[in-house]
C-alpha cells in the first residue's frame, strides 16, 4: 500500500495563515467543524491526507470555487439525490 503525505501541525497552520483564513474558514473548505482544524494545528489529530490534498485545492482555486458556490441555488441531498435511482435503473434497464 501507498504511502501518502500527512502534514505537520506547522504546515497546516502556515498554510492557512498565509492565506488569511480563519480557523472556520479553513475548516469550512474540508468540511470540518473548527474544532477538528484546531486539533490539526495543535497536533492532537494528524490531518488526513486527502483532506489536506483537498485543503491545497481550495487554496488554489478558491476564487473559482467561491464563484461557483455563489451561482448554485441552495438545495438538499435529498434534492440533488432524488432522481438517482431512478435514472441509474433506467440506465440498466437499456442496457
């Protein structure tokens, strides 16, 4: 199995410092609560991987991302989830 990168405690809080983020602003770009940030920083928890990958994504592209955010109407899973099962047995039923 792969070996993936977890950052220290140092990184994670350069990072968002240097992007002038706030410990909720930061988590918020994980899907995180503020307190799961601040036991990353503090090293209580070790940042997963794929979270800190997806952190460094948010960095990079946060102005298209917030962009897109703003354009999507507010709606549930349940709104968005609706339709899948339908469509996916009427995926199979035509084969």
């Amino acid at each position: 199995m792969d070996d993936f990168y977890v950052p220290t405690e140092q990184e994670i809080r350069g990072h968002r410092l240097r992007s002038q983020l706030t410990q909720g602003q930061a988590a918020k770009c994980c899907c995180v609560a503020q307190a799961t940030w601040a036991r990353w920083e503090s090293g209580r928890n070790k940042m997963p991987p794929g979270l800190w990958k997806l952190f460094l994504i948010e960095l990079k592209y946060k102005d298209d991302i917030e962009e897109v955010e703003e354009e999507l109407p507010a709606t549930s899973l349940d709104e968005i989830t609706e339709n899948w099962d339908k469509d996916y047995l009427n995926h199979l039923e035509r084969g």
